[in-house]
C-alpha cells in the first residue's frame, strides 16, 4: 500500500450570502481554486489521475458535473476527468477520503479533492422536488415527522431538539458563536489565513478588485447583541443566526499524491492520512454524527483523545461542538482553534476541504502532530479523519 499525503490546501475567502461572491458563477469559483493549487505547486497538470468534487445542490449552474465543468473552465488539460458527490456537510472531506484512498490503493498517483457551493445563487434545498416527488413525504412516513407538526425535518429543529436534550441554554450556545467570531477575527488580524487563501479576482463577476479576506467574521459583536438575536424559525427558541453557520459561498481544495511521488517533483508533503471514517445515526437525531465517528476514527487511528494536538469539529449550530466535546472530553484549547463554520462561513461542498486547509496551517503554526477532523451531515451521517503532520 502507498502511503498518501497531502501537499498542499488551498480555499477562497468565504462569501456572505449575497456577498461580495454572490455573482461569481460556482463553476469560476471551483476552477480558481484548482488553478491556484496547481500553479502554487509546480506539477505537469496532466500528471493529475482524477479530479473529486464535493456539492450538495447538483442544479442548474451547479449541476452536471461541476468537477469536470470546473477543471475545464480554469484552462487545465482536459485528459483529466473529474466527478462530482454528495455526501451532504461532509463532500469535500469524503472526495479527500476517496482521494487518498485512491493514491494509497494504487489507483491513483495525483488526485485532487475539492468542493464548492455558490449558496447565493443556488439556494441550499432548492433541488428537492425538481422531478416532482417531494422528498418530505418519504422523510415524514418513515421518520414519524408529523410529531413536530413541520412539512419537512430540518437540522435546526434537530439542534434545538439536542441543545435541549444536552442540557444547553441559550447563553450556552451564543457564548459559543462568541467564541468562533473572537477566535476567527484574532486569526485573521494575525494573517493565519494568508497561506490556505487563493484571493478572488471579482473580474469573474464582471467586476473590479480581488477579494481577499473572508466576509462573515463579525469584529463588533458581543454576548449581548447575540442574545438579542430572535429564533431563526417561529417554533424554535434556541436556535438564531448568532449560533447556526452561516449560508456562504466559496471553494477549497487539497493536492494529495504518493509521498516519492511528492518527493520526486520536489514538492514538500505537509502531512500523511492516518485513519478515515464515516458513520450513519438516527436521521432526526442527525447532529450527533461527529461522536461516533470520532471515536470510531480514533479506534481506526490506534491514538486516544489526549493523542490529538488540535480538533476541527464543523460548527454547523453550536450544539453540535458544545455535545460532542461534553461526550469527547477534548480540551477546549485544541478545538477549532480560529473559530469555525459560525464565524467564518458554511459554503456546503466546500467545508470538507477548507477546514483541511485551515488545520493543516494551524498544526504547522503550533507545531502539532496530529489533528482530527469531524463533520455532521444531513440525513444522519458523519465522516471523519486523522492527518499526522511531516515535520519539515
């Protein structure tokens, strides 16, 4: 078996929705993020067997096979193919996974893995129905939806149904989006970002300037203001826009090879895969997924809680990071340490991919060896993964 690495991870700056992205067409957006990766690493782009893309809304200017569409538009050679999945939350964490997979079975030599989601443009959900059979129906006959009187089972009503479950209030859960915006402003103002950030030229939208700093990270807000904050839905009571991800858009990928590969093109690998794992649990419960595949990739991994120098846990509402860390036991001063999807944005396909970005640097600043990965996804899934950072 070949050992698989990840040389280099690249990401957009995150856009608020209707943002300074929001005309950036998806497919601009993920080929300009395999563009940089490339050419911030000098490699023949032919040499790359495969291009992975994760993307949850596969509909109009993101569908039929935006990886493909996506390589093809950034000019690179068109002897590479690409292919598109859906693994909801975490897509771009399984194209990594299907990536190193493949470099470490021997199917492949290069591949990239990446991810994209234009949330302004093509709005999150806006596919189910299309061919005329509503998913709601089958959600509610199998999964006793009618009991919370809603036409169809969203996750911030399974985050509220958890905060409560958990014993979390609201103070609980602001105070942690509190953490996220304090945690990423300070990362930012210390250039933190500057090596995983392809800054985007807005001449993909036909306009001017580069944008260059992620959008969503709010420097002025407080406990208070977030408390002041209504429920983001009329029956919820826990759940607001101060404790829930933002809807974002953005791109990110990861450069993953044999390591004599890497070694033999003279390009530094940054860190090697130890361990993957994916779990399914119960789909109204969905949130608690990052418990189960933690453990289950520690297990797979041979390495214990105390082993891992830094956690990045995707903080899609706050009672997912405030659970699994009651159940985990992590320290809080090794868990997303520059904050998370709360203060920097949640851009659905690409979070897998950006989060890598973002541990890889942050184990690199403070000279940690191993970090973890954990990402909820819809319909009661998680993936997760170890990487051990090359010293060097």
């Amino acid at each position: 078996m070949y050992e698989a690495v990840i040389v280099d991870a690249v990401r957009t700056p995150i856009g608020r929705r209707n943002g300074a992205l929001k005309d950036v067409h998806p497919v601009d957006l993920l080929g300009h993020v395999l563009r940089a990766i490339v050419e911030r690493n000098p490699l023949p782009p032919e040499a790359v067997d495969d291009v992975i893309a994760g993307c949850l809304t596969q509909i109009g200017d993101q569908a039929v096979n935006i990886a493909r569409n996506a390589w093809l538009a950034a000019g690179l050679p068109e002897s590479v193919p690409g292919c598109t999945i859906d693994r909801q939350c975490g897509s771009s964490l399984q194209a990594l996974h299907f990536a190193a997979q493949g470099v470490m079975s021997g199917a492949y030599e290069i591949a990239i893995a990446c991810g994209v989601e234009a949330m302004s443009s093509v709005p999150m959900m806006s596919s189910i129905g299309v061919y005329g059979t509503p998913m709601t129906e089958s959600l509610e006959a199998r999964y006793h939806m009618r009991q919370y009187n809603r036409s169809f089972f969203d996750q911030a009503l399974g985050a509220e149904l958890l905060a409560k479950e958990w014993g979390f209030s609201r103070e609980d859960l602001d105070r942690f989006g509190l953490r996220s915006h304090q945690l990423a402003a300070k990362a930012r103002s210390e250039g933190k970002f500057r090596r995983e950030i392809a800054p985007v030229p807005l001449s993909l939208a036909k306009s001017s300037g580069r944008f260059e700093e992620d959008e969503g990270i709010r420097t002025d807000t407080s406990l208070e203001k977030m408390l002041s904050l209504k429920p983001a839905f009329p029956d919820l009571e826990l759940i607001t826009a101060g404790n829930a991800s933002q809807i974002s858009d953005g791109a990110s990928a990861a450069l993953v090879m044999r390591r004599e590969t890497a070694e033999k093109l003279g390009l530094r690998p940054r860190a090697r895969f130890v361990a993957f794992s994916v779990v399914g649990v119960n789909p109204v419960t969905m949130l608690t997924g990052p418990i189960p595949a933690t453990r289950k990739v520690l297990q797979n991994a041979g390495l214990k809680v105390e082993d891992i120098d830094l956690f990045e846990v995707n903080e899609a509402f706050a009672p997912v990071v405030l659970g699994w860390q009651k159940e985990i036991g992590a320290p809080w001063n090794r868990v997303n340490v520059n904050g998370g999807a709360i203060a920097l944005g949640h851009p659905l396909g690409a979070t897998g991919t950006r989060i890598t970005a973002t541990l890889l640097n942050a184990l690199e600043d403070r000279g940690g060896r191993f970090g973890l990965i954990a990402i909820c996804e819809g319909a009661g899934m998680a993936n997760a993964t170890v990487i051990e950072r090359i010293d060097g």
